[in-house]
C-alpha cells in the first residue's frame, strides 16, 4: 500500500526536525539543527534546492508556510530564542521579520488560516505562546503573549481552521470568527486557547496525557460536523480529541505505541491522520463508518537511535 | 554528588578549586571567600574582604589557586593590581603580594602548573607580567601590541608556554623566557575573544569569541588548523574542556543565554547538555577533577555545583522526526539514522562490539528525507483533481449531467461516487419529474407506451453487470445476509433470484460497495412500483426523453407532502419489497392506473451527502448540489450553514489544487449569497495616466505628475469626464455615459474615427 517514492537528499548536516510541503505542494521546506533552512522546488517530483537560510544561530526545530494571499512567507524558529520569518521577493529570499522575545527555545510555529489576516502563534520552552499579527497599516507586527501557558515549555501549537463547522457567517452571527488554537506542553497537558475581547484566553484544559505533550494537530473540517483534534505524547499515545463546540471534548486514545510519539499530522481533508514515532515508523489511519480509527497503512525504515538521553 | 547552591552578596566575576578540588574561592566587586566543599552544602572557611583594610585591589576580575601550594590565591584587581594571597596568614598581611604594575583593570591570572610561585596575568593594557611571587616586581612583561589581552593560559604539554587572546581576535603564544617576540600569532576569530582553554590531553587550545563561536586550534604544527567550529546562540565568555571526556567542553555565554552549556565539538550545532540553574548570565566554570561535577559562578550572585545527572538535553527534547502529508497525499517523512563514522572495515577478527557507549553516538547525528506514497490516499486525491475538472456542472440537461459525471467518476474507479449520481438522476431526474407530473395530472398515465421487448433487455443487460460487479466485491461480508433476503425477496424475477443484489444503502464508504446503480436503480424503482402495484416498465434514465419535460416542469414547486416518507419505501428498508409478491412486469400494459404517491428521496440523498462530507468528500456533496439545481429546494432538513460549510471546504481544497477556473464556476454556481459574494470580492481596477503611465491616485481625471487629463476626456465632447466614465474595452475609447449612449444608438463605430465596431454589455 505505501510505497518509497524517493528520497530526498537534503545535505543538511545534522538532524532534521520539520519538513513542510507548502499551500499548492510546489515547495518545501526542511530545517534541521545545522541552523539552516532550506527550501527547495518540487517539480515532477523531483527537489531542487533554492535556497539556504542562514540567519539562525540554533538547530531550527519547526517551520511554517503562510498562506499564499500573503507572499511567499516562512517562518522558522530555533534554540536561539528567534522566531525568524522569511519572504522571497523575486526568488531571493530574505529575512522579513525577526522576534526575539521569547526568553527559551521556540519550539513551534504556525500560521494561522488565512481568513484571519497574517497570524503566527510561536510556543517556547519558556512555557508562553507568542501571537503576531501582521498589521499591513503600520507594516508591523504586533505581539500578544499568552504567559504560563504550559509549565516548563510549550512543545506545539496549532490552529483551529477557520471553516469551521459552525460557520459564523450566517445571518444571525455577524462578527468577526473566532480565533483558537490548541496548544501541547510539558506539564502533559493539551490547551484550547481563544482570543476573547483582543485577548487569549484559556478554554479548555484537556488532560489524559502522562508525559509531555510532543505535537498537537488540529484536523482541518473540510466537510466534518465537529472539532477534531490530535495530539501525541511522549507517553507512546495518540489521542483523538473531539467536540461539537470546543467546550465539551470528548477523548479517544487511538493506540499505544511501542515508542515515543514526535508527530501527528492531518491530510488536506482532515480524514487521514499520519503519526509518526520514535521507533522510525510512521502510520496512517483513517475513521471507519463506526467512528473507529483503524491504521491503513504501517512503515518501518530502520531503527532508531534515540538512546542517548541517559548519556553521561 | 548532587546540586547545590549558595548565594553571596554580590555578582561573583570567577572561582578557583585548590589542587584537591575540595575548596572553591569565589572573587567578585564584593565577594570575595573560600568554601569547602561539603556533601551537600558549601561551608564558608574564610571571607577574604572581611578585613577593615577594603581597597579595590579587593575587588576581583579573576581569582586563581597554585597548583602546587593550597595556601596562595591570586586575584587579578579591577584597578590594575595583581594580588597575591597567603591563606594561613590572617587581616591584613593576608595580602601578600600586590603588584601595581598594570596601567588597566587585570582581566585574567593563571599559576604556573608545575612551578611553584609562578604566575601570569593579562591586562586590559595589552600586556602581560609574568611574577614570581618572591619578587616585588614582575619578572617579565610581554607586550602583546593589541588592546587588550582578555586571557591568559599556561599551556599543560608545554612547560613555558603560556596563550594570550586579544579583543582583536588573535591568539599569540609565548615563552615565559623570550619577552621581545611571540613564539606563534594567528587570528582566530572575526570579534574579541573572551577566553581560551588548553586541552587537558590534546594539543588542542579552544578559544572563545563575542562572534558566537567557540573554535578548537590544533596547534601541533607551526601552521595552526582549525579542527572544529561550534555555533552558539549567543556571544561566548568563558570555555573549559571537560575532564575525561576528548570532545567535550563547557561554555558559558556574555549575555542573553544564562545557561552553561556542554559541546561535543563534533556536533557543533547543539549542546550535548545544558544546565539551567542560574538566572543571570554565568561568569566561570570549574571541573571538580572529574566528569560528572563542576561548579560555577554567575552574576546572579550564586556559586553552584552541578551534577551531570541533573543536566538538561536539549538534543532529546528536539523532535527527530519530519513528518507532513503534501496536497498531493505523498507522505514526507524525515528521520534520524545512525551514522558510521567508522570508515574502516572491521577485520574477521576484531569483530564491532554493537554496543558502543552511548555518548559515543551523541554526536554522529543526520537524517534522511524520504517520500511515501499511499496508493489509496493518493489516488483519492487524484481523482479529486481528475473530478473536479471534468463533472458538468452546469449548461445541460440534469439526466445528462448526472450520466456524465457518473461516467466521469466511474473512469477514476470511484464506483461509490458513480453510484450517487446515477441515484440522484434517478431520483430527480425523469421518474421524479413524472410521478409528479402524474400526481399533478390526478393520475394520468402517461407511461403505458412502452417497448416491452427493449426494456427487458436491458434489464437483463443491467442487472447481469450488477451480478458481476457484485461477485467482484465478494469480501465485503457485510452484504451476505442481505444476498440471502434478497434471494427469498426477488423470487418473482428471474433474472434476480440466481445472485440476489445488495440492500440499498447509502453506506458506500469504507466497503466500498463495488455494486452498479443500474441494478440498485432498478431494485428502488421496482420497491415503489412494488408498493403501487403499478406494472409497467419503461426505462427511466433515457435521457433524451426527459429533457422537454423536464423543462416543462422545471419551476414546478416542491411535491406537496401528502405520502409522509415512512410510508414509502425507504432505501434502508427494501425488506418492503420483499412482502409483495412480484409478477414479471413487462407483460402487463395497464390503460388506466391510480396516481403513483410521491415517495419524497430527500432524506435519504441529504443521508448520503452528509456522509460523503463526513468522509472528508465535500466535492460530491457540493457538485450534487450544484447539479440538482431547483430540486435542492426539496432538501429542506439540509441547513444553510452545513452547504455553507461545505462549499467553503470545496471552494478552498479546490485552491489549494490551484483549479482555479472550477473554483470562480463553483462560487458563480453557488446559491447562497455569502458564497457567490466571493466572486466580486476584491477585483480592483487602476486607472494610470494615458501620458505618462503613472497611476492615478487622487482623482480618476487628473494626472498628478504630468497634470495631463487627455486620459478623462470624452470623445464626444472633448470635456474632461469627472462623473462616470464608460469606455470600450477594445479601443479603450470612451468618454461620458449619456453621449456614449446616444452615440451608439445610432452608430456602430467608435465616436472618435478609430474604427473599432466598440462593444459594451
């Protein structure tokens, strides 16, 4: 069922940490902890380098496309405390912005759905989730923080799409649509966040996780009733979390693997969750009729070496 | 060992261990004193600045310990002394030495490590003074022709030869016996250099710069190489090897990052551990003699001990993993993967030991890139593309644009798909639009005019594909029991009773129903003729047949709903078929029948979208609903809000596959306002000077730059138009609405002579 297609050599020196296709699938990014980024064009499938970002002084742990209404944006962040966004302006890319309040490691970045304006959140091991707003009067951006957010650090950090399945643009709702976002932390715990009254506020604290929240993805509801979101732990779980209207959620442990769990990440449609795990295996899974995930597809690629935590 | 603590008065600048690294002496502005180090605490043996004597020769840049006698202490001075302390003494003659010999603050002392009373210290000067501290001077001065020399070290492999950094970025090295000239000067670094380390083993010196790198010197050959670069967050301070470990080395940072951190210089990227104890910037390290355990001093005005067992790894909380599914439904999936450094082929004999310790692997860290790609997901998503460009969704007949795009989706394997559209045809399409004609009619049969012959033909024809298509989905056990009912239903047909056929569910999702409308059509079609007792047959889905009545009817309201659906049959309920029993139908020519009840499908089709929306299908939902045009005002249950979300849905997959040309068709076909809004949202025009092609910003009339209005005159009556403007969008000319328009009342060409036949819609 799946299949190599073909490997990409990436030349970068050290661990990557986050490869991501962007809005059409024409591009993609890698970052790894050489502290370089690289872009690449994928034409016919095949990946031709672009460029390198060099801007950071840290393994670059996540990156993120922006939405192509905005330019071609990335942003990146790193264990250098920055959160850098990048613009390619004639097929050079440059450094377009760079924030640098966080007092730890960014862990995650993201931008939010294009309905709401040009949006980063930012998650950092100094436990705060940033909010920047492209604001196109002034050309600037404005910086909201979401403190304490999580406990020793905030490992992900997702939006929630902005079709929702209560779309707010009927007649008797006019206003703006609401913002959230969930977020996954070492304190175990997985965070729905909403911006209230310009601003952030805690909406729901979703606990079933025993050890650090590693990823957190929220399910795009392209067609879907109800809010679903993932998230995978270092507690070798994968929970599916669901809810009609963010305030009551409903828990569904998808499976215990056999090894940590680093990533879950949605297909376009919202209806393929692939997960990947610190054993080197990466699965996909898709709902049944009966609302049952069941894993349709299961890859070993050799084995992991994830064994120096205990290194002296 | 553990963690410990203990917190002074002041910002501490340095430590020093005696040789037996059981005590610590910490100097700073204000602090200066001798711990012991006990199990679980720091015990205070001495406070240097207890003394009533205070001057700034108090106030330490640098402390230092002999190596050789545990009761002397060097301190470099803020104002230029080197002082030299006697710890068995007491008050004031503790101070044993004080050398006023550099003009600028002392930036580093170190001890000779085998010659006792040896020391040498460096100055902000640029100088440095080598003492013997029986001496009341210095003995030598070196003259290192830079700023500043932010440190000095002796080197342990060579018993004279001391290193020296400058802010300027160069490294010298020096014999204590030859003043006049460095033996060695290279410049190592682009910024100052703050510190230096020799290697305890290797001939390696490490030094540290301001421009965030910390790099590893091998200075074995008269031509200093560079062997390794780390990259640091931040500008570097200070920098100390690690005992017992080759490739490690402790750094703390001069600003922004508090936390000391342990390299392996092979991975020059990220720490290998990090401690996060203090909260200021950390000001000096010290190995206490073995791997495990340092201390260090900060200018959070704390002197910690830390154990390795409690440091923190910032390589094992990153994510080793890549992991994202493309538009495309390819899989990329990066990981880490053990890398061989050993390049040489182990022999028969000296077999690898697999096991090789665990640090020894920190440092050999890549990953690969690979793409997977899943057949099922994959094609899902190229068959979407593949629908979304060839479904008719607008401009024929409704039969025909439902046998179409059931052809389409049939060509891409999605029977499932294929079988909504031939559903939804036979549920609104001709059949539909007759029952209700002959409801409206007070039963009028207008369909006793059949070819008996051809329809059973094709009855046949249908329902042997259906057969065969059925055999093909043989390992869907859910349709077993129902092949049994219908064996036992459909007796009264024969070409049935031999394979049976599958319930008429909608459910066609994960099963993948493999079945063929055209024998589920029939099998819906007989349960209402069933129900009515009406015996006739006709073939329903010719569509050529249907398209003057289907216009007809076309603006008909919805059927009134006299026959509630629970008492039609239901296509999860053809157990309702099975009660009748069934004549074969095509002998029958019936003159006058009662009128057929109007089974209303509408709840089973919004079953069927909302599930393939459920299924993350919205494009079968939405096209459906384009499709059904006028009939989806039958749809009454299905909200506002849902269509709307699914519409959005399409609307953006559709985006991201960039068929832009479907997405404008699908707004444009969109019934609901908020949708169809879309397409006349953001469309600009800019007018720019016909003169000189700058754009017109202010006013539409007047050029700004150039004050020409040639542009906004009207060719009629050569005024400047200041209201509205129309123009032809072929010649570009134009001028007032009203003279246009009078104007192409009467003629075709346009008013000024261009000859251009103008057009305006």
């Amino acid at each position: 069922m799946t299949s190599l297609l073909n490997s990409i050599d990436t030349g970068h020196e050290d661990m990557i940490h986050d490869a991501e296709v962007d809005y059409y699938g024409l591009r993609l990014a890698t970052c790894s902890s050489d502290h370089s980024v690289k872009v690449y064009d994928i034409k016919n499938g095949a990946h031709n380098l672009i460029d390198d970002l060099k801007g950071h002084f840290g393994p670059v742990w996540q990156i993120a496309w922006s939405h192509p209404m905005f330019g071609n944006l990335l942003a990146s962040c790193s264990y250098d405390r920055k959160v850098i966004i990048w613009k390619e302006t004639q097929g050079k890319w440059s450094k377009y912005y760079e924030y640098a309040n966080h007092d730890s490691s960014v862990n995650s970045v993201q931008f939010a759905p294009a309905e709401f304006g040009l949006i980063l959140a930012c998650g950092s091991s100094d436990g705060s989730i940033s909010i920047l707003t492209y604001q196109s009067e002034t050309n600037n951006w404005d910086a909201k923080k979401i403190q304490n957010a999580h406990t020793i650090g905030c490992n992900a950090v997702s939006w929630c799409p902005a079709i929702t399945p209560e779309p707010a643009f009927d007649s008797n709702h006019v206003g703006p649509m609401q913002k959230r976002l969930v977020s996954g932390g070492c304190d175990n715990l997985v965070k729905i966040w909403k911006e209230e009254d310009d601003k952030w506020v805690e909406e729901k604290k979703l606990e079933v996780h025993s050890d650090w929240v590693r990823d957190v993805a929220w399910a795009p509801s392209v067609g879907l009733s109800r809010h679903t979101v993932a998230s995978c732990s270092q507690d070798r779980r994968v929970v599916i979390w669901t809810s009609e209207d963010c305030q009551s959620w409903s828990s569904n442990i998808l499976q215990t693997f056999d090894d940590v769990v680093w990533n879950v990440s949605w297909s376009l449609n919202g209806n393929i969750l692939a997960v990947s795990g610190g054993d080197n295996k990466i699965s996909l899974w898709k709902q049944n009729l009966d609302g049952a995930w069941k894993c349709i597809s299961d890859v070993t690629k050799g084995q992991a070496t994830n064994n120096e935590q205990r290194a002296l | 060992m553990s963690t410990i603590s203990v917190l002074q008065e002041g910002p501490v600048n340095a430590l020093a261990l005696n040789k037996d690294n059981s005590q610590v002496a910490i100097g700073g502005r204000n602090v200066f004193k001798v711990y012991s180090i006990e199990e679980d605490c720091f015990k205070e043996i001495c406070n240097l600045r207890a003394s009533k004597h205070l001057n700034l020769s108090f106030s330490c840049n640098d402390v230092a310990w002999s190596s050789t006698d545990d009761n002397y202490l060097a301190t470099a001075a803020t104002n230029g002394h080197v002082c030299v302390w006697n710890l068995t003494k007491s008050g004031k003659a503790m101070q044993e030495q004080v050398y006023q010999e550099h003009k600028r603050t002392v930036n580093k002392v170190n001890f000779h490590s085998s010659e006792p009373y040896r020391l040498i210290s460096g100055s902000q000067d640029g100088t440095m003074r080598y003492f013997d501290m029986r001496c009341k001077a210095a003995v030598a001065t070196f003259l290192s022709n830079t700023e500043s020399v932010r440190d000095v070290q002796f080197s342990p492999h060579m018993p004279h030869t001391f290193a020296a950094v400058s802010e300027n970025g160069s490294v010298q090295l020096w014999d204590v016996r030859r003043t006049e000239k460095c033996i060695q000067q290279f410049t190592a670094h682009s910024g100052p250099i703050f510190a230096c380390d020799w290697h305890p083993e290797a001939t390696w010196l490490a030094t540290a710069s301001r421009d965030k790198t910390i790099k590893v010197w091998d200075l074995t050959t008269s031509k200093p190489t560079l062997d390794y670069t780390i990259h640091t967050i931040a500008s570097i301070g200070h920098v100390k090897w690690r005992p017992q470990r080759k490739y490690h080395i402790a750094s703390c940072a001069l600003v922004v990052d508090c936390s000391i951190n342990i390299w392996d210089i092979r991975r020059p990227f990220i720490p290998f551990a990090a401690f996060n104890e203090h909260k200021d910037i950390a000001s000096g390290v010290a190995w206490r003699g073995d791997s495990q355990v340092f201390l260090s001093t900060s200018r959070d005005c704390s002197l910690i001990q830390h154990s390795f067992k409690d440091a923190s790894r910032p390589a094992s909380k990153a994510n080793i993993q890549a992991l994202d599914i493309s538009t495309k439904g390819n899989t990329l999936f990066g990981m880490r993967v053990p890398v061989s450094t050993n390049t040489t082929k182990p022999t028969g004999l000296m077999r690898k030991s697999s096991t090789s310790t665990i640090s020894d692997q920190f440092h050999q860290s890549a990953s690969v890139l690979h793409q997977f790609t899943h057949v099922s997901v994959c094609n899902d998503l190229s068959s979407f593309e593949f629908l979304a460009k060839n479904y008719i969704l607008y401009g024929r007949s409704f039969p025909e644009m439902c046998e179409h795009n059931a052809a389409v989706a049939k060509e891409c394997g999605k029977s499932n798909i294929s079988t909504i559209w031939k559903i939804v045809n036979t549920m609104y399409g001709e059949l539909y639009v007759k029952i209700q004609a002959m409801h409206n009619n007070g039963g009028l049969n207008l369909m006793n005019n059949v070819d008996a012959s051809s329809t059973e033909k094709k009855n046949n024809d249908v329902v042997g594909e259906a057969a065969a298509a059925q055999f093909s989905s043989a390992d869907d056990d859910v349709e077993g029991e129902d092949q049994v009912d219908h064996t036992a239903v459909a007796n009264g047909y024969h070409t049935y009773n031999k394979y049976g056929h599958p319930k008429g569910d909608f459910s066609f999702g994960e099963n993948e129903l493999d079945l063929e409308l055209d024998a589920l059509s029939i099998d819906y079609r007989n349960g209402m003729r069933n129900q009515n007792q009406l015996q006739q047959q006709e073939d329903w889905t010719l569509p050529n047949e249907a398209f003057n009545i289907r216009h007809e009817i076309r603006d008909r309201s919805p059927p009134p709903e006299q026959f509630p659906n629970n008492n039609s049959p239901d296509f999860n309920d053809d157990s309702h078929s099975s009660t009748v029993d069934e004549q074969p139908t095509w002998l029958v020519s019936v003159s006058k029948i009662p009128p057929m009840p109007i089974w209303d499908p509408s709840a089973s089709l919004i079953e069927s979208l909302k599930h393939h929306a459920e299924k993350g299908d919205v494009q079968t939902s939405v096209s459906v609903l384009i499709v059904l045009g006028e009939h989806r005002k039958n749809l009454k249950t299905l909200d506002e809000n849902t269509v709307t979300h699914w519409l959005m849905g399409y609307i953006q997959t559709l985006e991201r596959f960039r068929l832009w040309n479907v997405k404008a068709l699908v707004i444009e076909l969109a019934w609901i306002p908020s949708i169809s809004q879309m397409n006349q949202q953001s469309t600009r025009i800019n007018t720019n000077c016909s003169q000189c092609l700058k754009p017109l910003q202010r006013s539409g009339w007047l050029c700004d730059r150039c004050h020409s209005t040639d542009a906004s005159r009207c060719s009629i009556c050569h005024q400047v138009v200041k209201g509205l403007y129309v123009w032809c969008q072929g010649c570009s000319h134009g001028g007032h609405l009203m003279h246009m328009q009078e104007w192409f009342s009467k003629n075709k060409q346009c008013p000024t002579g261009c000859g251009h036949l103008c057009e305006y819609r």
